[in-house]
C-alpha cells in the first residue's frame, strides 16, 4: 500500500504566505544596484590615478566586503525572513573569514595599526 505525500493544505500555505513577506521584484533590483553600485566602487578603487586610498585600501575593502556579505545573505538568500538562528550561523561564517583573511594579510606583512601612523 502506497500513501500520498504530505501536502499543505490552503489554510497552511496561507499561513507560510504571511509569516515570511518578501520584498517585491522592484525591490529585489533596488538590492541589485546597490550592489552593484559597492562593486563598482571595489573595482574604482584599482586606480590609484584617480583616488590613492593609501593604508586605508585594506580595511575599505573588508568593508565593502562585509555590507555586501550582509546584503546578500539578508535579501537574496532569504535570511532577513528566516529564523535567527540561520543569522547566528551566517554571522559566525563571516567573523571566521574575517579572521583567517586578517591572518593571512598580517603573515604578509600589512599592519592595521601603521594606517594611524605618519
């Protein structure tokens, strides 16, 4: 004997549907251009014709990295609608890779604190 998968009925799915409101198609491009807008300044910032970040370069860039981390995870990937637990996880993720990537700077001989010197 074979039994049906487990289905939602109207009143369950209408619950779902209230429990996590999503931002609309015209906010998800407003996500994308601020994004894009980040990257483009990522990528203005190899050239030094233009503006010389200096000893300020590195801790910009993890910056940037970090609100766009952020952004990503909290619309494109839901996490803003989720459980809190699904952001400590997330958050966890970042402050490890911020750490290994600070780790391996330091090892190659950039020091945050010379940024404050001169």
């Amino acid at each position: 004997m074979t039994t049906a998968p487990d289905t939602a009925t109207d009143e369950e799915a209408g619950d779902h549907a209230e429990e996590h409101e999503h931002i609309s198609d015209w906010g998800y491009v407003k996500v994308a251009a601020l994004l894009g807008a980040i990257t483009a300044v990522e990528v203005f910032t190899y050239f030094e014709s233009v503006v010389d970040w200096g000893k300020a370069l590195i801790p910009a860039l993890l910056v940037m990295m970090v609100v766009k981390f952020g952004i990503v995870v909290a619309y494109f990937m839901h996490l803003k609608f989720d459980s809190p637990m699904f952001t400590r996880v997330f958050v966890t993720g970042l402050l490890f890779a911020i750490g290994v990537y600070l780790a391996m700077i330091l090892a190659f001989g950039f020091h945050p604190w010379e940024i404050f010197q001169e």
